[in-house]
C-alpha cells in the first residue's frame, strides 16, 4: 500500500499529525514497534481486561492545554467526555492538569481511531525510491509514502538515518544530533489500602531516589489503591542499566516513607527517553526532500501558549500539527 503520507511513531505527535492529514483529504498510514499506540502515553492495568481493578499511569501523568490550536482539535476529534480536570498546573493555578477517565493511554487510542496503524513493526531503515519513501522493518514489512514524517524520540531518528545510510546536510545532523532526554524509571505499586497522598495524590518528594509519586486512586483512574512513583534524573540515570530487581528495591523502600500503607507488589518500567531536556528551537524539521521529523524534541510555541509553558507531552502534539498543516501549502 502507498499513501500520501507515511507516518513513523504512533505517539501523540505522530497521532495528531494523522488525524490532520486526514482532515486534509490524503491518505494516511502509521508505523510503531510497540504493540499498542501512545509511545510515552501509556497505561497498564491491575487485574483482567474484562475486570479491571485498576490502573497506573506509568508514563505521561497529565496533559496541559493552553494552545487553542490543541484545544479545538481535541474537541472535534475526540469529543470532550476523554479529558477531564485533575489538578491546577503549577507554573500558573488558572491552567488545569487534565487526565483521562480511563488512564492517559485513553487519549492516544481515541486519537487513532479510524487510524491506520501498523503496530509491533519496527522500522530498521528507509529508503527514497525516485517517488516514494520506503520504510522496512525488523519482520521484513515494508510501508511506502510519497512523504514521510518521523516522530521517534531523535536518539532513535539518528539509529534509523545511519542505518539507512542519508546523506543529510551536516547541520541538520547537528540539530538533531542536540535533541536531549533524561532517563527515567518508574516504579508501579499496588497497596493494601488508600495511599491518601495529600495535594490531591501529585506528590514530588525530590528526595536522592524519588522524583513524583502519583496516587492514582486520589487521581481518579483506579478503583485499587495503586501508585506510580518516578525517580529523580540522577537516580535513574545511575540505575539504568544495572540490576532492576535491586533498582525497584531501593525505589520500594523509598515509596514505602511516603504511603501509611503496605506494599503489595511492585513493577518496575524503564524510560530511556522520557522528557527532552534539550529541544529544537522550531516546530519540526524538514530533513530532505520529503522527509520531516517531528515530536516533543521541538519547541513549538503559539502566541496563546508560549513554548516555556507547555513542554512535553502539548509540546509533541502542536509539533505533530504544524508538522501537518503546513506541508503542501
Ligand atoms: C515517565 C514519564 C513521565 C512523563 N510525564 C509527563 C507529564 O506528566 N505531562 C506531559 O505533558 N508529558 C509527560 N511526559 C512526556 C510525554 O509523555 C512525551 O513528551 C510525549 O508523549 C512525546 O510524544 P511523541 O509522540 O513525541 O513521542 P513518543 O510518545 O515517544 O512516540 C514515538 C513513537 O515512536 C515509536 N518508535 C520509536 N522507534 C521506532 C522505530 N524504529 N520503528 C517504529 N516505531 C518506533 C515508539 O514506539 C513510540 O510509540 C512524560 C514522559 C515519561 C516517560
């Protein structure tokens, strides 16, 4: 199958962008290596599919909304039944935190409805041929678009353009060559009874071990008491990749200061990029001759949502829309 648009990453960003295109009239199709879609966005559950006892947010805990081209789009994709107030953000108390009723992986799934997504495929190289832009991946897949927009995290982006040996403009090499993340590891814990963590369950101990612990019953998203505990940059970066039993261990025992409670189990979920620390001063970046890349590496800031405030997850969503809306004008 060739579409209009080949779109790499079912993130946010690259979901949004979907949705855009469509809006547009051309045909679309989005290629990810995970097994469902949202990237960072992600959501596990406690118990059965058919009985679900609870949730963690593991990933992204809230999404902010101050650009109204963010907004509107939401709205008339998604409806506003997904999102609801969790909690004033804050760099400014009029803004809400939003979340989603059923975890924040809610968002990306609504995104992608009516989507064509390619999942568990992960794409090793691409290929110009003359026409098109050909994606192939680990299984021996191939997606082929006459445009093609990446929006894997740039470490990942620098993996693929090696491997499919592009000969990019050195400066171009170089912006993305200084897109930075931090690592970060997340600890998920089912307790016996409610945490009641106070500030409305966003609590950031900012000890040496613990950076965020969300309670996502006092959340809204969990009929169980369950809690996601973040480390801080330094913890994560020194634990990576050493022994993650140990790793959660050290975490549990730093949770465990925080909740009046007993901790029934614990999983430990690793995030080699999680939040850019360095991003491009421009909305997206135009690789070569039909080539784009967007994401949360980008600043994309609007006149009503000035890009300081609205980093990350708002941030990959606006990059993923302007990615869209201005190529063809
Ligand atoms: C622990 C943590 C906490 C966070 N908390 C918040 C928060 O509270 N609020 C907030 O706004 N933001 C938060 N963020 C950041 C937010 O999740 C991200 O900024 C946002 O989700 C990025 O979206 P994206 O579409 O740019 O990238 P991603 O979500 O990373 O999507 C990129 C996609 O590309 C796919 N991919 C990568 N390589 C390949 C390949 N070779 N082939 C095929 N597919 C590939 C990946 O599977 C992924 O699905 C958090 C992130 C983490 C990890």
């Amino acid at each position: 199958m060739i579409t209009d648009i080949l779109i790499l990453g079912a993130g946010v960003s690259g979901l949004m962008a979907a949705r855009s295109f469509q809006e547009q009239g051309k045909t679309v199709q989005v290629v990810d290596k995970g097994r469902g879609v949202g990237g960072r966005v992600a959501t596990r559950w406690l118990g059965s599919r058919d009985q679900i006892r609870g949730r963690w947010d593991h990933g992204a805990q809230f999404v902010t909304l101050r650009s109204s081209r963010v907004r509107r789009r939401l709205h008339s994709w998604i409806g506003d039944d997904v999102l609801y107030d969790w909690l004033p953000s804050f760099s400014d108390p009029t803004l809400m935190r939003k979340v989603c009723t059923q975890g924040m992986n809610q968002l990306p799934k609504a995104l992608a409805a009516g989507v064509t997504v390619h999942r568990a495929e992960r794409i090793r190289k691409l290929e110009w041929t003359g026409s098109t832009w050909k994606a192939l991946s680990e299984s021996g897949a191939e997606f082929e678009g006459h445009q093609c927009l990446s929006t894997i995290p740039a470490p990942q982006m620098i993996d693929l353009i090696l491997a499919s040996e592009l000969d990019l403009d050195p400066r171009m090499m170089d912006q993305i060559q200084s897109i930075e993340y931090e690592r970060t590891l997340s600890l998920l814990a089912e307790l016996d009874t409610p945490a009641n963590l106070p500030d409305g369950g966003y609590v950031r101990p900012l000890t040496g071990v613990l950076d965020t612990v969300i309670d996502h019953q006092a959340k809204g998203i969990s009929d169980s008491p369950t809690v996601t505990a973040h480390a801080t940059p330094a913890f994560s970066l020194e634990w990576y990749d050493r022994d993650r039993i140990a790793a959660a261990s050290v975490m549990r025992a730093a949770l465990q200061e925080y909740v009046q409670c007993s901790i029934v189990q614990v999983q430990i979920h690793g995030w080699k990029f999680s939040t850019p620390v360095k991003r491009v001063p421009t909305a997206y970046l135009d690789l070569t001759e039909g080539l784009r890349m967007a994401g949360d590496g980008f600043v994309a800031g609007e006149d009503d949502a000035p890009a300081s405030l609205h980093p990350r997850m708002e941030s990959a969503m606006l990059s993923g829309l302007h990615a869209a809306q201005s190529w063809g004008d």
